[in-house]
C-alpha cells in the first residue's frame, strides 16, 4: 500500500455513565514501541484507573492488537478496533481508561460505552492521509524558480525545505507513483537538476 489515513492530533475524550467514568486518549504510533511507551505512560498517570483498554493498527505489516483489560470478552478491546477500523485508520492508538463507578453497566451497556470514547476521541483527533514518497533535493536557477514550484504542484508533490542560496535549492516529496513522470519533466526544465535521492517516506501531502 502506497498510503494510508491517520489522526492529525492527539486528543482526549471524556464521559461519564452510571457514576463510572471513561477518559479516552489517541495516539500517532508508528512501531509497537511507540504503543508500549504510550501504555506505560497512561497506565502511570492513572495507576488508579480498574481498566486501561486500548487497541491499535499499525500500518507496517498490518498488525492489529486488542485488550480488555479485564472486562468481560468482546465488551470493551473490540468495540475501540472497530472505531479505528471504521476510519479506515493506521498507526493510531486508542486507549480508553475506566474508573468503575459501583454500578454495573452490563455487556452491552459496556461495549456502547467504549465504542462511545473511542469514537469521540477519533473525532476530536481529525484525520491525515500519508503517501509513501521520494524524498529528493533539486537545485534550481532563480530564473527557472517559478517554473519548478508550477512542476512540483501538478504532481502532487510537497515542498519540504527551500534555502535560497546561489541557487534555489528545494527538498521535495513526491508520491512513489508519480515519481518517474516528474524526474522525467523537472529534467527537461534547463538550470534544474536533481542533487540528492534521500530515499521512500510517508509524507502528509
């Protein structure tokens, strides 16, 4: 897959239902030590907390993980998945803690509640769309400045970095797709040539 949606922000959620509360948080997570460290963190900060569920989908190699954290089976990880699911999302985390307020909310009073925060929170958090890029340094005359920045827009590709030195010197990303297309036409472009080929990254383009 050549790109994918994520969250824009992290964000936090909060509601309450039957005296138990929910608090739920998303995460941008790009490695399955990002998602540990980010668990340490809230299950630090709410060492008090009965529950501490999350789930999470990580673009590389597909890897979705659960956990209810001991509330019932099904009633809790799999309602926070399939919200992040729903929105086409990778590398997101979300975890939802509970603070149990003495009053039973039953299986299904448990899986709208979490489906509930998980949803909230990914509203809140907005939504970013990633493509796997080349990363590339062109050098250009001032005079052929305008006509680079006209060739960088059509194809879809995102101006990084630009130092104005003797030349006018750009760091571009352009989706994997198009990169051939517009090596080919920026070459065609007098006084504009490219210096560095930095290798693929997903860019918010």
């Amino acid at each position: 897959m050549n790109d994918f949606f994520t969250i824009s922000e992290e964000s936090v959620f909060e509601e309450t239902e039957k005296r138990s509360k929910f608090i739920s948080y998303s995460f941008k997570v790009n490695t399955q030590e990002d998602v540990k460290e980010k668990l340490n963190s809230i299950k630090s900060k709410h060492w008090d907390a009965k529950h501490h569920v999350y789930a999470y989908v990580l673009h590389e190699n597909s890897c979705v993980k659960f956990s209810d954290d001991g509330e019932p089976g099904g009633t809790a990880g799999l309602p926070v998945l399939n919200a992040i699911q729903s929105e086409n999302l990778k590398n997101t985390l979300v975890v939802v803690v509970r603070y149990f307020g003495g009053i039973l909310l039953g299986t299904s009073g448990l899986r709208a509640m979490y489906h509930s925060g998980a949803k909230n929170v990914l509203e809140l958090s907005g939504k970013s769309h990633f493509t796997l890029c080349e990363k590339v340094g062109l050098e250009v005359s001032y005079s052929k400045y305008g006509a680079a920045l006209n060739i960088i827009e059509c194809f879809s590709s995102k101006a990084l970095k630009t130092d104005f030195e003797d030349n006018v010197k750009i760091l571009v990303a352009i989706p994997k797709v198009n990169f051939e297309s517009f090596e080919e036409k920026i070459l065609q472009t007098s006084e504009c040539s490219i210096n560095d080929n930095l290798g693929d990254e997903y860019i918010d383009i």
